[in-house]
C-alpha cells in the first residue's frame, strides 16, 4: 500500500496506482496526472461538494476519452443515527 499525500500536480507517475482519490475543489484540473498515474484498470474517484462540480467534473472525464463512463452517487451523513440505524436525538 502507498499513500501519497501532495499536490498532485507535483507528482511523476507511470502506472503505478489502482487507484487515484481526489478531494479537491478542481480534480477535472488534474485528469491527465491521475491517467498517468493509474494502471490499466485503475479506478479514479473524485469528491466533490457540489452538482456543479460534479457535472464539470464528469463531463471532463467523458471529453478527456481516457477514462470509462463516469458514475455517480450522493452519501448523507447524519451522525444522529447509532450503530442500530435507530435516532439517538431526543424530539422534545
């Protein structure tokens, strides 16, 4: 297991990854590093914040024509919901 924690556009890759993570405000800005980096089969995930950037991003990944068809999905978090999936917040 590797972790590179950097900027990424500092970073020389040659198909070293299975998988490239980025949690940043701009990751279309970085599509070419994350292809570099990523063996054939590789797996790219970006996180982002809002369906602007989501759409920038995936319409980024289609154009670049390197990468699979991108997919989507929303993950809530609600740190009121214990272990059980019951609500630990008193309704008063």
């Amino acid at each position: 297991l590797t972790l590179v924690h950097d900027q990424v556009q500092n970073g020389a890759f040659s198909g070293d990854f299975d998988r490239v993570i980025f949690d940043m405000l701009a990751p279309w800005d970085c599509l070419e590093v994350a292809y570099s980096a990523l063996k054939p089969g590789g797996v790219l995930c970006c996180y982002v914040a809002t369906t602007t950037q989501l759409s920038k991003v995936a319409e980024a990944i289609k154009a670049s024509d390197r990468f699979s068809e991108p997919e989507s999905f929303e993950t809530l978090f609600d740190p009121g919901i214990t272990k059980d999936l019951q609500y630990d917040r008193c309704i008063q």
